[in-house]
C-alpha cells in the first residue's frame, strides 16, 4: 500500500500515512489536536483545516461556504489522504502536545498485528478442524455383502478417509438407513474428534463437504460475542508447510452483544446471588441463551448462512458463566474457598442447552481452571503461544473481571481480580461497548480544553467505550484538568467542566452532535470507576510477579486483551497506571483472546490437547485473602500511581505540563 | 444328597433318585409310564401305585379311602422320596417302554449342566462388572487446594481405587457440588466401563456400593425374559484363583412374558410390516418397552429391591427387536440383501427408551452379526464359550427363529432359520409359554393311548409349552398313533383322538382336570406346525454344515438353547427330527442362552470385547435365497425324516414298536 507524507503546519510535523487514511484518525495517531466534538461524522464542522499544498479526496460540505472550499479549506474527518499533502491547523486546535518519552521504536513496533502475525502467536498448529465433513461413496449392498449400513459407512470412512475407531452418534443410527437409500448410497459424514476418538455426528445426502461452519462465542459477563467462521476456508487457499496464511481464518460475520443477564446483576457475585433465588438459576440460564440465540440469528444473517450448516461450536467464558450457561448451580464459586464444579465439560449437544443449531451439532466448552480463571483465559493463552514459549510473558485480560496469566513454555500462574465492568462501559454514565457511534479515541486540548473525538464507524457519538474511557481520563489527568485523584480542578475557565446531577464532569460531546440528544459527558464518579478498575488490575499483576519474585522489568512481552475497541492507547494507559511503564514494544495486543483461542480450536484439532495441557498446567493464586493484594490496591487508587518511582516518564512528563500550564 | 433307589414292579426295573424328588417326575424320567392327567397336581388321582416296602412321605387324599391308604395304596403325584422303596404299577398304567439305544451314558452325562457348570463353558472371566461402584472419602477443598468438584472426584477415584482416564456424565456433574457437600464428601461413585474407557453415571451419597444390581433382558419376538442380578454377590463368596462359584452368580428373580408385540404379528414379518404403517414403529416400540416395565417392576417385587438401585441393564435380541427397540426402522431386514442398520450400538440411557430405571442407567445392547443373527445368539456363543474352544461344536437357539451357530476358537459360521413360535407355545392350540400350569413332560401309554403327564410347578394344566410339545408328538409317533407325516391314525379304539372343530385331535387332559375348564387337546394342525418347525431347524443345521463340508457326524459338542421348561428330553426330539441322531453325551443343554450371555456380561467387563469379537469373527450364511435349504426343509418334514439312514436307531425303534402294536 502507497505511503504518503502529511506535514503538519506551524511546527512542521511530519507523519506517514497509508493511502485512502481519513486525515482526522491520521491527527489522532500522531498525537496532533484538532478539535472535533461529533466524533468524525462531519457534523460539528470544528475540525476544519487548511490545505496549503497537495491534492486530497474531501467533499464540500454547508459547514464551508463555496469560497473557503476554493481557497483550501476541509473539514479533516471528511478528507481522505491520497498524496503528500501539507495542512495547516487553525489556531484554536493547536497544540504542543507533549508525548511520553518511553523507550521502543513505535514506528516500527506492531502492536496491532496483523490477523497473520496473530496467528502465529501460536506455533505448531495446522488447518484440520476437529468437526470435519467426508464425502462417502458406497458401494450398495448385495447378498454376498450384506453388513449393516452403518458397518459399510465406518468401512468407507476408514478405506476412503483413513479414519478409525468411529463412534456413532445414536441420532445418526436412527436416520442412516433412509438416508444412505435417497441418497444412492453417497453420503457426507461429519465427525468430531473428542478426547476419545472420532464421533460421527451427522449424515447428510450427496457431497456436502463444501459447507461447513462453526460459531465461536465468548460469553463474558457483561459482553457476549461471536463469530461464524468457514471452516473449509483453508481449503481453498494453499497452505505452504502446513501453515495457513492468518487472513484466511477470518471470520465471516462477528456480533456481539450485552450479556442479558445484566438486569440481574453487574458482576457475577451479583449473577450468583441471584441464582440462589428460587428459579433463579434457571431464569439466568434463560436469557443468556437467549443473548446468544440473538448473536447466532445475526450471524447467519450477516454472512448468509444457513443455520443447518453449522457443524460446530467452541464456546468460552468465564467459570461463573460457564457454569450458568450449563446449568450448574454456581454457589460454591461465590463461598470460601471458590471450588468451581467442573474445570472439563465433556462436549454438550447445543440444543440441549437451548441453543438454536441443529440437533447434531456438538458444543466444545473451553477448559477452565478455577472459579475465577476461566475458559476465556485459557482460550486467550492459547490463542496468544505463551504456554509454547520461552520469554516471559505476562498475559492480561480486562473484562468485567481482570486476570492475569504470567508465564512460558514451563509454567503458567494466574490471578483474578475484580476490576468491574467499567472498560465494557458498564457502571460509567455514558459507558457503551466498542460499537458504531461509541468515542474510541479522544484528546483535549491543552489551553482551550476542548476536546478532539472519534467514534466508532465515524457516527454521532452514542456513548464511551473503554478505549475512550482511557483516553479521556488520560487526557483530562495530562492536561491537569484532574488531580492525580481523579478530582477535576475547580478553576478551569471552560464550560466543558461542569457541575452535573452527578458532582462535577467533563461534557464530551455536546447534545446537538450526539445521537442521543443530551449532552455526553464523563463524571468523577465514572473516573472514580476507571482508577478502582486499574487499580485492581495493576495490583493483581504486581502480587503475581511478586509471589514468583519478579518484577515489571523481568517481562519480556505483555499481551493485553480485552473488549476495548482497535484503539486502546497504550501511552495513555501507561499515563494513568493500568499498564506498568515498560519499554512499548513489549506490549502485543490481541483484541478478544477468548473469541482468539475459540476461532483457533476451531480450526485445529491438534490444539484440542494443547487448550487441556494450559488448563492442567496453570496454577491460580487466590487474591480475596491475599494480604499483599489489599495494600497493593490501594497504593495503585492514584492517577498513575502512588508510588512515582514506579511511574518515573509519566512523572517527569506530568510535572513538566504543570509547569508548562503554570507559565 | 442322598440317594435312595426304587424298584418299580412288575418288572423290577429300579432306578436312583435324590432325597426329596417327587415320585411321579422320578418315573417320568426313568420312562416308566403311570396314568396321570392332571399334570401332577393331585386332582385326577390316576396315578395311584401301591407301596411294597419302605416309606414315604405322602399325604392322605379324598381319592383313597382309609383302607386303601392304610394298605400302601399312595398317589404318585403326591409322594416324596424318603428313602428305599419298592413300588407297583396297576396293570393299567403298566408299559413295557423301548427306548432309543442311543450311545452315550445316560447317567454320568450332565445333560442339563449345574450353574457352576454352565459358567465353566466360558473361560478366562472373573466377576469384576463393567458397571461398578466405588465409595470414596474426599478430603474437603481449602484455599491451598481448592481444584473443582468433579476433579477433586476423579483424583480420589484415580488414588484411592487406581481408575484412570475417567469421562464424567454431565449429569453427574449437574448434581454433583451438591451431593459432595450434603454427605460431607464421602460418596459412592458408580462407573461404567465402555469401549472409550470409565464413564462416571452416578455420584450417591455415603458408602452405597454394597448395593448394585443388572437387570438384564432377553427381547425374543414372542417372549421376553428378565432377570435381576446382584453384582455385589461374589464380593461377598470367595472366588479361588479368579474362578467364582456359579451359583453366587443365580439371578436373583427371573420372570418373562408374552412380548405384547404379539398382537401386532406373530413373526419378525409381520412385526416389521406392521412397522411399515403410519405410526407403527413407534407403537411396537411402545408396547415392548410396556412388556419390558411389566417384567421389571415384577423383578423388583419379587427380589424386593428398590428401582434406584439398578444400576445397569444388559439387552440382547434378535436384530428385529433391537431394532424396533430402539426406535430404528426395521424396513431393510425385510428387504433383499437384508441389511440391518446397526450391528453395534452405542451405549444408551434406558430412560431413552422409555425403560422405568433412573436416568443414569446405560443399556448395554448385545452386538449383532445380520439382520436374522442377532445379538441373542452373540450372547448365547459368549455364554457357551464355543469362540474359545477347540471342538467343533454346533449351538442351536430355538425361538421364534432357529438360529444355528457352527464353529470353534478359529471360526464361526451362522445361519437362520424362520421356524415359528411354536415352541414358545404361539401358532399352538393350547400352546403356552414353560410357565406354571404349562404341560412340560408327556408320556403315552402304547395300549391304553392313556396319557401321563406334569406340569410346571404341579399345577391343574393351563396349556402346552415346547418340551410337552416335543413330548406329545414324540409319544403320539412312538405308540403308533399318527404316521410319519404327523396325521392320526383313524382306527384307534380310545376317546382320546377325536375329531374336533379343527380336525383331528388327542386329548391331553380333560376340563375336569384342566385350570381353563376346557380339554386340552393338541390337534393336526399342531403337529403340522411342529413338523415344519423342526424342519426348517433341521434343514438349517444341515445346510450350514454342508456349506462347510461337514455333516452331524463331525460335531463334537452340540449345545441346545431356548426357551423350553427344563424337560426337554433329548430322545423324543431325536424321535421327531428335531435333533439329528448323534451320541447323547454331545449335548449339552444351557436353557435360555441369551439370557446366560447377558448375565455373564453383567458380571464380567472383560467379555465386553469378547461378545464384540464375537459379533465380528461370526459369518452368516442366508438361507432365504439357498438352493439347497428348500430341498432339505422339505426332505426333513417328515417324522423323523424322509431319509431314515440318517436316523438309523429311531427307525428300527419305530419298526420294533410297529411289530409289538401289531402281535
């Protein structure tokens, strides 16, 4: 893809682009203000600039009169770059925005990587999905060879396929005889490798090879999401040495969606409390496959599938919603000492769970490990190789519920913390999941305060996503508009920073640029919220590598994961203490390493006993009764965080700005 | 026990018998002919005989005056050996009675085997039951070691009784954190070993392994039979170097009855015709499976043991049955080339079925070999041990259908037969199952044509079942009174052959004497229905013979199995062709072999793989389209056979009785 330079007037910054970027997520990338308050959807008009010299691809637009258009005037989140260009930024957005100085090659880093790099997190693994369809053709049966019919089906599967030691499914006996007969005797079978051997789960007439699909779902507590993913997709594409190219393990649709069992509690104490009520149980199981049934009905109309061509689903989720989601009465999770039922659920028919698939279609149920390190983190580690490598890693990933993996090749140890649900945008005001219209990234200026936003699918602003969420707090703690408390300055001449019906808050976006019609704004309680949450979470892994007598700088790599949107800023969540300040390549992030690992399995049956082995090899340490965990926290309830020395460029950084402010 | 020895005059023929044997079954067994026609059941009181010396133990009866018993005048059916007697026969029940001359010592050879016998036929078993419970005590969870339920389970079990690799139920694992919990960890596990390793059924609280019951089923197409077993009892009798006493191995209550199928079509035929209409596989489904609950809920009546304490069931049926059993269309068994559906069937939960035991019970299903060799018979070979022996032995079933199993430890060669239930009392005029009241034992005097005759637990005579069949025909042949072809004779001075409203008959007993108050008479039609019977099982055995160049004369080992009472008299069926003249220490009778198969297996996990080895090692040979069966089926349906060189010693009996009647 063609590169292009954008240089920035006054200051002549210069950044490179790749052809067809919007101009305004450009800014936003290079830690460049300019105002914009509707998010980029071409609403507010405020994020004007001026072309002083190339050719862009910008409409015209009533906020700009037909001359200003004419002498170089665009509005940056409607112009899209298509050659080197030189802008310059009007007075009133400028700014000399101070970055952290810490150490690595951000350029050249990847923290995003690419679905290829992803896939290659993981080593060793080859496309070979454990649900896989045959096509079959028989020879019709005569006197001389008269076995029975499933007889003559195991025997072609293992001449024609060389798969052995078949154990039939009791509703593919029922219906064989017909349908080998319509069919004239050429048939597909679909089979599943389980821990013990191949199960054949369906048969279908003539050569149905060609479909075959899975959903993946990761079913947290406030968020489930999932895919549909083509499981022959590799089939078609050549994979030199048995390693597919990433890209083509897409997936075909992703939906996601709140958990519905949020009416009946945040977390999944509350969740476990309610299902002690008489029914309860029941009732949660209930709505968090009707939740799914809803994401499954998206899917197959996104990607235009037919639902009886799903062959598969692998689901992971945490142990509490694991267990709900199974039926299992969750109580012991909740009572000292936190004994889940099970950690290996033999694989459980879908519908029997009242999911809406066909009655063949077997539901792989990630391994877990403890009550509160479930089969996401399994999932995620898999997904991300840490378990197959040397280097230490530390794995973290912040739902409702923050863990903890910290680990290689040789061990794995894990801790929970309950950070709450505030990155999912639960228990913030205005706080959304990562979806159209949610503010992903935002910066403030530094003397006007006034803010720079984009949302998700450029759309009028919804409401905040965890990634927003950082940026804001990040912006509002660099620009000094809050005490390293989290408590807004009381002397700040802008309108921006009011008194709401919640105590004092920052309005993000102002009602006539949001869909929603009011004002969206964030309040001390919500940042509030926003330090419990990352103190929780720079606690649990400080007690982690304690209690193996390492520290932040033994790390090699920290992979982060999460439902945030594609946009967590890494230096920002540095800035506030929810990330350790370490050197930044070390950081991978791998977006949803639940949905990650489930795609994975999916795809690769050999990783069936690698998903048991991390299970089996993680050893979880009990946080609740941790004494260190407790005086951990609160040393982190500060904006970065109490302890400086640990903070050292965000410090210095944060010192410097107050003093920049007070000349 | 001790013997005492009778002396019957005039004549002096004596004979043994055991301490406490019933005089008028004594006689019966040595072919000594008294009058009786109320089957034993001290009604008719024909069998008067006069004590010479010694003493009983025989009660007075209002068919003896004072005098006449203060004189040794005693009635048969009533008397009990006590010790030495000498007995005389009134002149009217007086026969001078031929018997074949058949080679082999009628005294020493064990026809009908001891239980510790009959499990002797099969080697290398010990009672060890597949499905089996262990008690353990789990150390209860803290925060060091606070692993889940289930795993916690699974390592006690792994500990504690050395059971590894173990696949929960999920049903288990439903119910399981409570039960743990309520007993206090201690709990009772029940397990299930399957071609995929332990499966966990059941977890109960405290220690419930000293109860453990099978229930295992015969299914035949008119019959079903049941029998619960106590799997615990030889934990409780020693078992010297792994060989248990069979006797600890007797079910614990036996019952059976008319598979209610019958109403829908006497034969597999008909049954799967029947199948064929609109909602008729799911009625014969239903009505077996009310056959099945009536013989259970008897069982547990009788042997006063609680539902939820059967643990495992073991099923073994022709390939029909199982079929319909099941819920599979029997359509293809029907149709040329015969392919059933299944020949192995994974383990089901009888609760699928419809079958009235808990939800965790497993229904083990014999394997099958064809669509007419099912798993029946596989269970009877397993139980006769004939797939790990060197002679080469020939095991007839005897039921609705004649199965015919030819072979030894290298080979095994099958054939069926469609011989009709006739033995089983179906297609019989007075037919019956070998139930009490049922006419098991039948002699008829040479010149009076007066009959002698027992029932099944000496009670007034219901009907007729197999062995009095083979009985009554044979003696109907033996004294002349009908010819080869099965029709009477219509000269015979007596009222007992008589023609009634479906033609010629002999009365077997009067309705005075008969618990239906109607005589009961077996007719020409009858004898015909047995004729063709017998042929067909016959002409299969000698098929299956010639197709592998053998004849009668090579078989070492000839085992008879089916549902006869316990009397049937291996003469009387060389008599009439249904079995072929060879020496009679070559047979060996095992009762319902079916029946014996599924008890072993219940007992012993390690004839899990054998019965499959069975199954597989088995070759049928189809009759349907076999030139030559045709040509042997009619040459056999004659009395005894068209070709009397094949039954050289019945001939020249025949011929010597002939010249008597004649003098």
């Amino acid at each position: 893809m063609p590169k292009h330079l954008i240089t920035f007037y006054p200051g002549a910054k210069k950044i490179s682009v790749d052809e067809g970027e919007n101009l305004l997520q450009a800014a936003m990338e290079a830690g460049i203000h300019i105002n914009a308050s509707c998010g980029g959807s071409g609403t507010c008009g405020k994020c004007r600039v001026h072309l002083l010299n190339g050719i862009t691809d910008s409409p015209k637009h009533p906020k700009l009169t037909p001359l200003e258009y004419d002498q170089g005037d665009r509005l940056a989140c409607l112009t899209t770059i298509r050659g080197d260009i030189d802008i310059e930024i009007p007075i009133e957005s400028q700014v000399d925005k101070s970055v952290l100085e810490i150490k690595g090659d951000r350029e050249a880093h990847q923290y995003l990587l690419s679905p290829q790099d992803i896939y290659q997190l993981v080593q060793d693994w080859e496309v070979d999905p454990p649900v896989f369809k045959k096509s079959v053709q028989l020879a019709p049966p005569t006197l001389k060879d008269n076995v029975s019919d499933l007889t003559r089906l195991t025997n072609a599967l293992e001449r024609q396929h060389d798969i052995r030691g078949i154990s039939p499914d009791f509703r593919v006996i029922m219906k064989l005889s017909r349908i080998l007969r319509e069919s004239e005797w050429n048939v597909t079978a679909t089979l599943v490798l389980t821990r013990k051997g191949y199960k054949l789960i369906n048969v279908e007439p003539g050569d149905a090879t060609h479909q075959n699909y899975s959903i993946v779902l990761d079913i947290g507590t406030t968020t489930v999401s999932g895919q549909i993913l083509d499981l022959n997709s590799c089939v078609v594409v050549a994979c030199p040495d048995g390693q597919c190219d990433g890209s083509t393990l897409f997936a075909l649709a992703e939906a996601s969606d709140y958990n519905a069992q949020i009416s009946y509690g945040e977390d999944v104490i509350t969740r476990i409390v309610y299902s002690q009520r008489h029914g309860g149980l029941k009732k949660l199981q209930e709505v968090v496959v009707s939740t799914i049934n809803k994401i499954i009905q998206e899917l197959l109309e996104m990607s235009r599938i037919d639902r009886s061509l799903i062959s598969h689903m692998v689901i992971a989720g945490n142990t509490t919603m694991t267990q709900i989601l199974l039926g299992l009465d969750p109580k012991y999770i909740r009572e000292v000492p936190y004994v889940p039922t099970a950690n290996f659920i033999p694989p459980v028919r879908a519908v029997h769970l009242g999911i809406n698939v066909d009655d063949h279609v077997h539901a792989y149920i990630f391994p877990m490990v403890a009550s509160y390190v479930g089969g996401d983190i399994v999932a995620g580690i898999l997904g991300s190789g840490i378990f197959q490598r040397e280097p230490l890693t530390l794995y973290m990933d912040i739902g409702t519920n923050g863990e903890i993996v910290l680990g290689n090749k040789d061990w794995l140890a894990s801790v929970s913390c309950s950070a709450g649900p505030a990155f999912e945008g639960a228990g913030i005001k205005f706080g959304m999941r990562a979806t159209r219209g949610a503010i992903e990234e935002v910066n403030i200026n530094h003397r006007t305060y006034e803010p720079m936003i984009l949302t998700i699918g450029r759309a009028r602003p919804i409401g905040i996503c965890g990634s927003g969420l950082i940026d804001t707090v990040a912006a509002l703690l660099g620009t000094g508009m809050i005490d390293p408390k989290g408590k807004f300055r009381r002397d700040l001449r802008t309108g921006r920073v009011r008194m709401g019906p919640d105590g004092y808050e920052y309005v993000l976006a102002k009602k006539e640029e949001t869909a929603i019609h009011e004002d969206i704004a964030l309040t001390e309680i919500d940042i509030e919220n926003l330090i419990r949450t990352k103190a929780a979470i720079y606690a649990g892994c400080k007690v982690l590598l304690d209690s193996v007598g390492l520290s932040f700088n033994d790390l090699e790599r920290m992979i982060i994961a999460g439902g945030f949107g594609r946009h967590l800023d890494l230096e920002k969540a540095i800035l506030i203490g929810l990330l350790p300040e370490i050197d930044i390549d070390k950081f991978i992030f791998v977006g949803n390493g639940s949905l990650l690992g489930t795609r994975l399995l999916s795809f690769s049956k050999n990783l069936l006993k690698e998903a048991e082995r991390i299970a089996l090899m993680m050893t979880n340490l009990e946080l609740s009764n941790h004494p260190a965990f407790m005086n951990e926290f609160v040393a982190a309830m500060f904006l970065p965080h109490t302890d400086s020395s640990a903070f050292p460029l965000v410090t210095e950084r944060l010192q410097n700005d107050q003093c920049k402010l007070q000349n």
